[in-house]
C-alpha cells in the first residue's frame, strides 16, 4: 500500500494536485454552512474573494520556486544527504519522521519566527488582518512571505533530504489541513481535545487568530500539533470569545486589496502590540 502511495505522488500530475486545493477549499466551504463556528455577518464572496487572490499569488510563487525544490530533493536523494539517511528505516518510518520534519522546518520554526521578526511580522499581519476566518484564510498570504515560507520549505528539503514523492505528501497534507484548521466549522469539544494531541484542529488554531496577545503568540502548527506541546507554545483557550483580526489593524479595510498589499510597508503599523 505504502509503495502505491510513493508511486502515486512520485509522479502526482498538476491537475490532481490543482483538485487537491481546489476541492479541499469546496469542501470546507460547504461543511461551514452546515456546521458553523461563528454565524458571520458578511459577504462570503466578497470576502472570498480577497484571499482567492492571495492564494493565487501563493501559488505562483510556489510555483517559480517548485524546481528549485525537487532539484534539491533529486540531489539529496541521489547523495543519500540528509538526516533521514542517518539510519535505515523503513518505509513507514520514513514517511512518519519526514512529515514531522518538513512540518516543523517548513511551517513551525517559520510560523513562530514571523512572529519574533518585526519585519517579516509585518508582511504575517496580512493572515491576521482577516476579521472573518474561515477556509478561505488558510492561503490568505501577502507574496513577500509567500517568499518566506517557499525558502523554508525548500530548507526542510535539505535538511531532510526528503525525496520528491514525500515533498507532494507533504505538501498535498499541509493544504488541505489548513483548509481544515481554518474552517469556519463547529467540533465537539471533546473531538477537538482529543484531535490536539495529534493534529492542530480548527478550535486550536482559531485561538492563534485572536486579535491580542498571548493568544495570538501561540498555537503555530500548521499539521502536526506536537511542536506546539514541546515547545511550550500551546494555548487551550475556549474560541467561544474569539475576537478575529489586530488590534493594531483598521478591521473595516480587511477586504481592502490595496491597503492589505501595502500593509508590510505602512510606517504607521506597530510592530508591537
């Protein structure tokens, strides 16, 4: 079963990877108007379509750095570099150790490091401006740190020297589990507690939407939620209070294209909140 999945996404066409988005997205939009976190007030579409335009600069920009990406991983394959050649492992271990790698390179220490870094907080603030979460926000980046995280992935490649097949795993896993820790959906408590041990559920990663600190310095994980338990970064808050966007943002224009664009560059935009 394990060699069919290699097989699969070693050789995964852009259409199947294009529906993996795209359907994952129809999915959870359709899942939030069955079972709502929060009944907004808003136009779904207009606010839709804000972050359709930031997940297609997303795109484009992982895009231009996908071929540095699985040539990074042909030459670490070819090579043997990389720490899951270490050890002989086998095909499951593989697949397990590489995931938790990429996830904590490729979105954990990137996540937490845009928080820590002023100027690169100040192109994150864009994620955060948006005062109705829901799975449209999970591609909801500015490009400048669409950039960020491309080059920290391509760095997780590296270090991992994780083969193409298991890039796409990864990949294919880390949008479609935004989608879901976005979404605008109800858990029972109890399932959401429980899926926390494992993975960041939507409940775990609202709290790191809410508009003031220490909420929104938490919670960072992306798939897996254990670098968030080990790094002391875990927050349980309830989400029934939540207050979406920055208090440091003008909530009225998050669905201003422009002025989302230029965030990074405003003066007037504290970096400390």
């Amino acid at each position: 079963m394990l060699e069919n999945l290699v097989h699969y996404f070693n050789h995964i066409p852009s259409l199947h990877r294009t529906l993996i988005l795209a359907g994952g997205i129809s999915f959870f939009w359709l899942l939030e108007g069955i079972i709502p976190l929060f009944r907004f007030r808003y136009n779904k579409w207009r606010h839709a379509l804000v972050n359709i335009f930031f997940t297609l600069t997303t795109v484009v920009v992982n895009f231009l750095f996908a071929v540095l990406i699985v040539k990074t991983s042909d030459w670490a394959t070819a090579h043997h570099f990389g720490i899951l050649y270490l050890a002989t492992m086998p095909l499951w271990l593989t697949l397990l150790l590489g995931l938790l790698l990429l996830d904590l390179i490729g979105a954990y220490w990137i996540h937490y490091i845009e928080h820590k870094v002023k100027w690169m907080w100040k192109f994150h603030v864009v994620h955060h401006a948006d005062t109705h979460v829901d799975t449209t926000t999970a591609n909801r980046h500015h490009p400048g740190e669409s950039v960020f995280r491309a080059v920290f992935t391509l760095l997780a490649v590296f270090v991992c020297g994780a083969p193409v097949w298991l890039v796409m795993v990864y990949q294919s896993m880390s949008a479609l589990l935004s989608q879901f820790n976005h979404a605008n959906i109800r858990f029972p408590r109890r399932l959401n507690r429980f899926l926390n041990w494992v993975i960041v559920s939507p409940d775990m990663h609202k709290v790191h939407h809410h508009y003031v600190r220490p909420q929104t310095d938490s919670n960072y994980g992306n798939i897996f939620s254990i670098w968030d338990h080990l790094f002391g970064t875990y927050n349980n808050t309830a989400v029934d209070g939540l207050h979406y966007g920055l208090d440091v943002l003008d909530e009225k224009r998050d669905e201003e294209l422009s002025y989302q664009m230029g965030l990074p560059f405003n003066q007037k935009i504290k970096t400390d909140y």
